[in-house]
C-alpha cells in the first residue's frame, strides 16, 4: 500500500467528516498507552468516493510519517497542542488541527503530563457514534489486513489554558 506524502494533505472539509475515538489502555506491558484513533465514516458527501477517502487519509499518514500497525512502531513527534479550552492534533496541514473530541479525564491527565500516546489512523470506513465494542472489532480487522496506521506522538511543552486551568 503506497501512502502518498506527495499529494497536498486535506483540509478542513475532510476533517470534519473525521470520526475519532480515544481510549486509555492500562494493559499495555509498556504502562498506560493513551489511543487516539481517527478514520471515516463511507462516502456520503457529493463526489466522496471511497478509494478518494482513502487516498486522503494516506496523505495524512505519509505526512506523519505513520507505518502500518504489521512494522515496529515509530514515534511522530510531539503532535498535540494545547489551544485554549481544546487539545488539538496536528496532522500535517499547515493551516488547520483536528481538534481531539472529549477524551476522558484520565486519558486526558495521562497525555499532558508526558505519558505514552499513540494515534491510529484507519483506513476502512466506521460508522460516527459506535462504542468500544464495534472500535474493537473494526481495530481486530483492520489490523489483520494492515489497514491501520500508527505512531507514537505526545503533546508538544506549549502553554495554555485546557477546562480553564492553566498548564
């Protein structure tokens, strides 16, 4: 599968259709890894093809530099900022973030003080609103078929104010 780091990274017109999830996994015998998954839903926009949302999201992926969850992981660099009330990712555009949607409090409390995290990128579609259950069996399959991609990121020593505390 050839990602496509050549091709312009899309905008906020596909962001926007980006469905994500973050868990905290504390099973790991590397300690607790914070998740942060993101991929799409099928085609429902005028146009939207499913090889085109494909193609997308290996722009993104070759940008971040992600490989596939089949090779040894690799760290991505400091991707999530803090911006104001929202902890945002960075994900190659140089003018937009995907601003990371509601993680928990522990999730949360485990990135911004320095603790492992890792974004997956999915290239399969997944249906906005599913629980734990069907992003696991969807992270089951599409791993098998190495249609995931991964990287290990951390938020980035940048000062700002998260729930109205400052950091």
């Amino acid at each position: 599968m050839a990602l496509t780091p050549d091709r312009p990274v899309p905008g906020p017109g596909f962001i926007t259709g980006v469905v994500t999830s973050t868990w905290l996994d504390t099973t790991s015998p590397a300690g607790p890894v914070a998740w942060l998954l993101m991929a799409h839903p099928v085609p429902r926009r005028p146009g939207e093809t499913a090889q085109g949302i494909e193609n997308q999201l290996l722009c993104i992926a070759g940008e971040l530099g992600l490989r596939t969850a089949s090779q040894r992981m690799t760290v991505i660099g400091d991707r999530l900022s803090v911006h104001g009330p929202h902890l945002v990712l960075d994900y190659g555009h140089p003018r937009f973030a995907l601003r990371v949607p509601s993680p928990s409090t522990r999730w949360l409390r485990h990135v911004l003080h320095g603790g492992h995290g890792c974004l997956a990128l999915g290239l399969d579609p997944v249906p906005p609103g599913v629980g734990p259950d069907v992003i696991e069996a969807y992270l089951c399959r599409s791993v098998t078929r190495d249609r995931v991609f991964v990287g290990v990121t951390g938020v980035r020593a940048v000062r700002g104010t998260l729930g109205g505390r400052e950091r």
